[in-house]
C-alpha cells in the first residue's frame, strides 16, 4: 500500500493502541502506519485489500524502481573495487620493481 502523505511504499498495519482502536477493529477498521513519515490512520480493511488488488502496476513500478536503484548501487561499488584493486596492483609493482641503481664506471 501506498503512504497517503508521502505517497512511498512503507504503509502498513500497525499495532493497535488504545480503547478506540480496538473498538474500532471490532467495526473492521484497523490502524495503518507509514514507516517513513510516520503518518497513521484506520483504515477499513476491506479497502485496504481493494486497494493493494487495484496496485499491480504500482507494485510493478516499486519494484522496477528498486531494481534500478540496487543495479546502480551494485554497478558504483563495483567500480570502486575495481578501481582501489588497480590501484593496489599499481603500487604492489611499483614497490617490487628491481630498481637499477647508479652505474659504477669510471
């Protein structure tokens, strides 16, 4: 489900709290909270289930978009270890080289 206020992905059932919402459950209407903002509200649970139903190409789009984000993420890190690995190799060589020293002749 999608956060009404923030519109991410992180919207969830909660715990329920107090006389209220469990009182409210009874009527099938059951608190909602969004990790990221921190948004709650209840919500019937019916229309919960409708919504997350109606959000196939939402979801799609979610994970799609998560995808992308882990590929780029995989893709810098990568490079990063390639990059500091060449540069090990790079100073391995140059500390292990045969260094020819000065030339004794007259």
């Amino acid at each position: 489900m999608l956060c009404p206020k923030c519109k991410t992905d992180h919207f969830h059932r909660s715990h329920r709290r107090g006389l209220f919402e469990h009182l409210a459950s009874v009527a099938a209407r059951y608190p909602y909270r969004c990790k990221d903002c921190g948004y709650r509200v209840l919500q019937s649970r019916y229309a919960a289930e409708e919504a997350a139903a109606g959000q196939v190409p939402k979801d799609r789009e979610v994970r799609a978009t998560r995808g992308a984000i882990q590929w780029r993420r995989r893709r810098r890190e990568f490079l990063l270890y390639a990059g500091g690995f060449l540069l090990f190799v790079a100073f391995l060589y140059f500390i292990t080289r045969e260094r020819s020293g000065p030339s004794e002749g007259n």
